[in-house]
C-alpha cells in the first residue's frame, strides 16, 4: 500500500466569491500536522517583507508558467508526446533552465553603490537555494554530467 511521505503537507485554500469578488478565504489543513505546515508557510517571506501565510497564487503562478512555456502542457495544441518518457525529459530540461539558468527577478540582490556597478545582481533559484554560485549558460546545463538523474 502506498504512503505519503511524513512530511508532505497538503492544505486547501477556498475561496467563496460574491459578483465576482472574493469575499471570504477558508483555509483548512488536508494532510500533515498543523502546527508544521503552518510554521512552514510563514517561515517564508513575502516580497514586501511579511509573513507568509497558505496561499495558492505562487502554484498558480508556476502551473501558468509551465503551460506558457511548455507546448506539450497547453491546452488544444498540436505539441504533445508520444510517450511519457519524452514527456519528463522536456520537463527535466525546463525545470532545469528554469532553476539554473534563467535568473528571477524577484531573486535579485541589490549591489552597494559604486562607479560604474550594476544596481542589482541577477540570481537563479539555484543561486538562492546556495546550490550554485553563478548563472549558468544554456551550454554549461547541456554539457553538465550529473549523477542524480535515473535512466528512464
């Protein structure tokens, strides 16, 4: 029998709307301990700072970027894969470039002031998470030998 692993969380936002406005957010926990996931949400920092609560704007956000830049996840399209395998190698590859390679603006660290320096420095999640130290190039992700990766 499968198992969820101990420390997967899973909460439910529901919004009820009224004329199209949200007029009451009801947020209850699904899977997990309470006290831990909500530690867990406000451990995380808003851009203005705050405390982060339950929220599904940011799997919202990344769900719609996927679709966007992925033709095999949009809807009533001609792009799609053959096989399920093909299918996790293309997202293998976006969400490497997307960890590695393309910087995130919301990521960015400001530089001190100083002649001819650029105001802000460009960083990848991977950047933020210390994994790596620089913004990788396309072709260092394609040339990169890892052993993390299973044979599919």
């Amino acid at each position: 029998m499968r198992a969820p692993h101990p420390l997967l969380g899973y909460a439910q936002v529901d919004k009820r709307r009224k004329a199209g406005r949200v007029v009451a957010v009801n947020r209850s926990i699904v899977l997990g301990l309470e006290q831990d996931i909500l530690a867990r949400a406000q451990s995380l920092r808003r851009a203005n700072g705050r405390k982060g609560k339950l929220n599904t704007a940011y799997v919202e956000r990344h769900n719609l970027t996927l679709r966007e830049e992925n033709g095999r996840l949009s809807r009533k399209t001609l792009a799609f894969s053959k096989t399920r395998r093909d299918l996790q190698r293309q997202l293998d590859f976006w969400r490497a470039c997307a960890n590695f390679v393309r910087p995130h603006r919301s990521l960015r660290v400001r530089v001190p002031p100083g002649p001819g320096l650029k105001r802000w420095l460009p960083r990848t999640p991977a950047m933020a998470a210390g994994i790596s130290d620089h913004v990788w190039t396309l072709e260092e992700l394609l040339k990169f030998k890892h052993w993390i990766c299973q044979p599919y």
